[in-house]
C-alpha cells in the first residue's frame, strides 16, 4: 500500500504542472475553452491528490 504516496505525488505535481505551464499557454494564445479545461484538470487532479492523502493517512492512522 506504500505506493499510494507515489500516487499522491503524482496527482499533485501534474496537477502543478498543468495549472502553471498548460493554463498560461492556453491564456496567451487566447484559446479560452482549453484554458478552462486545462484549470478544472488541474485543481481536480491538486484536490485529488490532497485527497487520496487525507484518506491514507487516516487510514493509516486509526485503521492500521
């Protein structure tokens, strides 16, 4: 079950990635439905990523 927090580095640093690098670009080259879709991506793949977290942990904490 170790490699969860794999899972939740993952989610977070793409979810980073598409909210610093995709959104910025899709901003300046004035496509605005892919900018959107590059923001709900990205804060849903941060939220999950926290997510996945707190529940492992809490597992962790007071089940295992």
């Amino acid at each position: 079950m170790h490699y969860l927090y794999y899972l939740v580095v993952l989610f977070i640093m793409t979810g980073i990635f598409i909210l610093f690098v995709d959104a910025k670009t899709f901003k300046k080259i004035k496509m605005d439905r892919e900018k959107k879709f590059s923001l709900f991506l990205g804060w849903t793949n941060v939220i999950g990523g926290t997510g996945f977290f707190i529940v492992y942990w809490a597992y962790q904490r007071w089940f295992w």
